[in-house]
C-alpha cells in the first residue's frame, strides 16, 4: 500500500504543473512542444521515482531526509534533461542554441531538488510516508 501512496504523492506536482508549462509554450509560439510524447509521461516518470526512492533510493543516499530528498529530486532533474536535450533536443525545438541550449544540465537538477524537497516532503508526509 505504501508504494501505491508513493506513486500517487509523486504524480501529484507534474500533474497539476504541466498543464500550465504546455499553455505556456503554445502561448509562445511553439505548439511543436506538445507533439513530445516523453512530456505527457512526466508525471508517471515522478510517480515512479517516487516509488523507488520510498522503497531504495532513501536508504542509498546520505544526509537526513530533506537532503535525501533534494538528492533524489536532482538526480531526476539531471536525467531528465539529459533526455530533453540529447535525444529530443528540446532546447533546439524551442528556439535555442549557442550556450543556452545546455543550460538545463544546470537548471533542471536544480529545480527538480527544490521542487521535491518543498512539494513532494509534504505529499510523502501526507500520505504517511517515511521520508
């Protein structure tokens, strides 16, 4: 039951979070965006990393729980982007290149820790989950 609480706490942010940053991108001009399967399985990607931090990944990783967390959100955020830019080269679908077109490798990881340690701690806590 707990990986089931797991799955859903994950699927929660992307979920509520995605629908904007697609309005967002059709609002810019670039409907091109949403033609990307990979974006609409974002929220089951969290889902799913969720469900193995709660069942390996906190007892691999150091610290206490806000920084397991961050860890976590991190690692996610650098896979992700290594996805988005090398093999959908999104950052080229949206107009960029030069040295922007690598800013991800940087921002994603980052975000992604935020976003986990203040979004998804809470949902996991919610949920009864051990963080």
């Amino acid at each position: 039951m707990n990986l089931i609480k797991a799955f859903v706490a994950g699927i929660v942010v992307p979920s509520i979070l995605l629908p904007f940053m697609m309005l967002g991108a059709l609002a810019f001009g670039k409907p091109q965006v949403l033609t990307l399967v990979f974006l609409h399985f974002i929220p089951l990607v969290w889902g799913i990393w969720n469900v193995l931090y709660i069942a390996f990944f906190k007892r691999l990783f150091p610290g206490d729980a806000n920084t397991r967390l961050q860890v976590a959100g991190g690692v996610l955020g650098l896979l992700v982007a290594i996805y988005a830019i090398f093999h959908l080269e999104l950052p080229s679908l949206l107009g960029f290149s030069g040295w922007f077109y690598y800013v991800p490798l940087i921002a994603a990881p980052i975000v992604y820790a935020i976003v986990w340690r203040y979004l998804v701690k809470p949902l996991n806590t919610l949920l009864d989950l051990q963080n």
